[in-house]
C-alpha cells in the first residue's frame, strides 16, 4: 500500500521540488546580476499559463507522441532512482537500467522535433545529441569505477556502503576524481553553461523548442523541473553517500545546484565542437585515471 | 443565436490571477524604439520582477512588441509572426509611428495605423518611450488581464474579414499559411 501511495506521489513530489529549484535559478542568476528577480515560484506560472493556453499546433502525431515519450521517459527513470522511504524498483534495476532508461527522454524529443520541420530545432537537436555523446563518457566511466570501487552495480548497495562509515566512505572521498568527472557530467546534463550548446537561445532560437507553444512547452518545462531533481539525485546517490532523510536530501540538492549555478553565471557558451572535445579530454580522462587509480588498488590489495 | 456568455466563472477568475504573472514576450525591434529596451529587460529597470521575458520564437510567446514605425515589408512579416502565435496573445504597440504615423506620417513605405492589420492591445504614447513608460504599459496590461479586459486578441478571429481586407489593400493578395476562421471554430473563440 504504502508503494502504491510513492509510486503515485513520487513524481509529484520530484515536480515540485525541481520547480522550486527552476525558480531558485532564476532568482540566483538576477541576484547576482543585481536584479530584484521574478517570483520565487515563477516558473509555476509559466507552466500554468502554458497548459492553459486557448489554441495549439501540432504538427502531426508523432509530434504529440514524442512528448509523451520525453515525459514517460523521465518518469521511468526517476522511478529506478532510490530515495529516502523509496527504494522499491531500485532493487529491481540498477545503474545499467538507469544508464540506459536516461536515454530515452533525448530520442523522443528527436523524434518529435524532427516531426516539426523547423531547421533550428533540427540543428538544436543535432547538438543536443552530440551533447549526450560528450557528457555520457565522463558519466559512464565514473558510474563504471563506482561500481569497480565497490563491486556492485545497484545504487541502493552503493548508498548503503557510503553511508555505513559517515563522510569518509562518500565516493567523493573515497575516489575524488570521478566524483569530478561527475560532476562536469552533471553541468552538462542539466544542460547549463558552458555546455547550453543545445538551446542557445541567441544562435538557434532555445533549438528543440523552437516549435513548442502551449502545451507541448509546458510539458518540456514539467519535464525538465523533474530532469533537475533526478540528475541532482542521481550525483548525490553515488558520490554524497545519499541521503537519510528528505531534509538532508534538499539540503545537498541545494548545495550541488548552486555550484552548478555558479559555474553557469560566469561562463560564456562553448562552441559545440569545442564543448565536445572538452568533455572527453578533461572529465574523461580524469575518470579514466580515476579508473585505473581504482585498478591498482585492487590489484594491490 | 448562441447565448453570449458575459460573466466570468470562478475557475476563470484564478487563471486570470495566475497566466497574468507570466508574459513572454516576442520583441520585433523594428523601429529606433527598441533601443529602450535594453534597458528595461537589464539591472536598472529589470522586467523580469512582472514576469515579463524576451522569447525568441513566436511559438512560445504571449506579447508581440511593435517597436516603432512599420514598413510595408516588415509588416507583412509581423503577420506571419502574429498568426503563429498561440492564443491568448496581445500587441502592444510601441510610439506614435504605431498609432497615427508618427514623424513617418508623409513616408510612402510605411503604414500609418497598426491597428487597421492586427489587433493592439496597448498603446504607449511618446517618441520615443521611456522605460518607465513600458513597465507602465505591462503593469497596465497585467490589470486588464487580472479583470478580464484584455480580449482584443478575440478580434482577429471574429472580425477577420476586416483585418484580411485591410492587409490586402495594402499587398494586394498575400499567402498566409493558417486559416484563421477555421481556427476560431476548431477552439471555440467568440467575443465576450
Ligand atoms: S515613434 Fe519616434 S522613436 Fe518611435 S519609431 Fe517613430 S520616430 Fe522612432
């Protein structure tokens, strides 16, 4: 019963948490500019106002579809990821489901786009593409040394082995230079500057969304509120030693997002072949030595 | 004849008080008024505190902002870009080469009314605007959102032929590629 009540509410949850944190990144980035800033829940607003827009374009079923799958795939993937009170289908599946499972959101929206016809969402997803090719490296090799460091594969076990012995078994101690390469995989994943490649909003016109009004637009902007929690989640399961409670959940969240942030306020756009060449030069060869670091040890040992 | 609803419902009035909080606007720099808004989205007047964002596409905005005096070339483009955006949608026209032709009144390729091709919302006065004026222009707009009064949008769709034939006269037949009437029916937008 009580799994039924968290896989109905979970994703609720996820939604508003990420939404708090859409906001709490547009208030950041006018502050630092020295903004007054929109709303702390303006993000909110513009999801209401966009479901509840009078007309719509579709540009064909699969146009529709598409969206549907960036969504389910989202959601699928937030149900694999344990939480505190939710663990359910993390011991079903484990990081090489999720590995996968991360995947599907980018297709669906390729699909969908490509449906559009529009020549900057197709260039925006081009990139978009390219992107996960240069940020899935340093992603992967880090969540392989993890599972190298500790012998397993299930992201539930890995929490549990770094929470046994306080900050000192965190994967971040135990192996900082994978925690690093995680952590420019992150920036990439969320999609913040230097790596904003895909939506570009001054170059390609925001790509993929160039086409989207009304309700398409607000299912991206609900998807992406949860694709901040998941991906945030995701980093602190395997290298914040997760987490006991939702309190102490939020609070890593929050710490993570504002270096994610402020990394963002301060840099300019990569090019993307240069944003490309960057994430499989300096993350992905700190995780490949983190890898053989890891090799060694257990050679040793 | 179908009885016209005039009195808003609850569910109306909430909505109202929600979408009014989120403008994205769709900035067509055409005229020397645009050089005010820079500002105006920046540090020193900061829009963003209403809501209001530049957007880049017209897909995704709300607000078409006229900058200025309008070429007969660069109206025709402004057309497109209006009918491709969703509903509900408003123009705010920027200056008073927008409302009777302004210092462009004797010019042979500009238009002198905007509100002969598209249906403006808002007015702002001034040649040109400060961007005092133009956070007054969008406080104003939020509060005839917020009390139901901003439906000049419905026009477009209700009075078509009047727009068409007006947009005609000035081009002659011109191709725009959405049905405007059909539109209207397909979501059912009618005059309050
Ligand atoms: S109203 Fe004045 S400032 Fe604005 S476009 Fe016309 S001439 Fe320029």
């Amino acid at each position: 019963m009580n799994t039924v009540l968290w896989i109905v509410f979970y994703p609720f949850i996820a939604f508003f948490i990420g939404i708090m944190y859409m906001g709490y990144s547009r208030k950041f980035n006018a502050r630092v500019e020295r903004r007054y800033g929109p709303s702390w829940i303006q993000p909110f607003y513009d999801i209401v106002k966009l479901m509840t827009k009078r007309t719509n374009i579709s540009h064909g079923w699969m146009h529709d579809i598409s969206l549907l799958m960036l969504l389910g795939g989202t959601l699928a993937t937030l149900m694999f990821i344990p939480v505190p009170g939710f663990s359910y289908f993390a011991g079903y599946g484990d990081m090489l489901v999720i590995m996968y499972l991360i995947l599907v959101p980018s297709l669906g929206m390729a699909l969908g786009v490509g449906e559009t016809a529009n020549p900057n969402g197709s260039i925006g997803i081009s990139r978009a593409l390219m992107m996960l090719a240069g940020y899935d490296v340093p992603f992967v090799l880090s969540f392989i040394g993890m599972g190298m460091l500790n012998h397993t594969t299930s992201m539930f076990d890995l929490i549990q082995i770094q929470q046994s012995n306080g900050i000192a078994s965190w994967g971040i101690v135990t192996n900082p230079l994978l925690g690093l390469a995680a952590l420019f995989a992150l920036q990439g994943m969320l999609g913040e500057k230097p790596f904003e490649v895909y939506v570009a909003p001054h170059e390609i016109a925001t790509g993929p969304m160039s086409e989207m009004g009304g309700k398409f637009l607000g299912i991206m902007f609900i998807t992406h509120a949860i694709t901040i929690f998941l991906e945030l989640t995701i980093f602190i399961n395997l290298f914040l030693g997760g987490a006991f409670t939702w309190i102490g959940l939020i609070v890593k969240q929050l710490i993570v997002f504002t270096l994610v942030l402020s990394v963002n306020i301060v840099f300019g756009r990569y090019r993307v072949d240069d944003a490309m060449r960057f994430m499989w030069k300096i993350p992905g060869s700190l995780a490949l030595l983190g890898i053989i670091l890891i090799i060694f040890q257990q050679l040793r040992s | 004849m179908k009885k016209q609803i005039t009195q808003r419902n609850a569910w109306d009035k909430v909505l109202a008080k929600l979408t009014k909080r989120s403008l994205w606007m769709l900035h067509y720099c055409t005229g020397c008024g645009a050089i005010e808004l820079p500002p105006t989205m920046t540090a020193r007047f900061d829009m963003e505190r209403f809501g209001v964002l530049p957007m880049v596409t017209p897909r995704q905005a709300d607000l078409l902002l006229i900058t200025g005096y309008l070429s007969i070339k660069t109206l025709k483009r402004i057309i497109l870009s209006y009918e491709q955006m969703q509903s509900p949608k408003w123009v705010v026209a920027f200056g008073s080469c927008t409302i009777n032709g302004g210092m462009y009144w004797n010019s042979y390729a500009t238009i002198k009314r905007l509100d002969m091709y598209l249906p403006v919302e808002i007015y702002i006065a001034g040649c040109m605007p400060r961007p005092e004026a133009i956070i007054e222009s969008f406080t104003k707009l939020i509060q005839r959102i917020d009390e139901g009064k901003a439906n000049s949008w419905k026009d477009y769709y209700t009075n078509y032929d009047f727009y068409r034939k007006n947009q005609e006269r000035v081009f002659g037949k011109i191709e725009t590629y959405n049905d405007i009437k059909a539109d209207g029916e397909k979501f059912d937008i009618q005059q309050p």
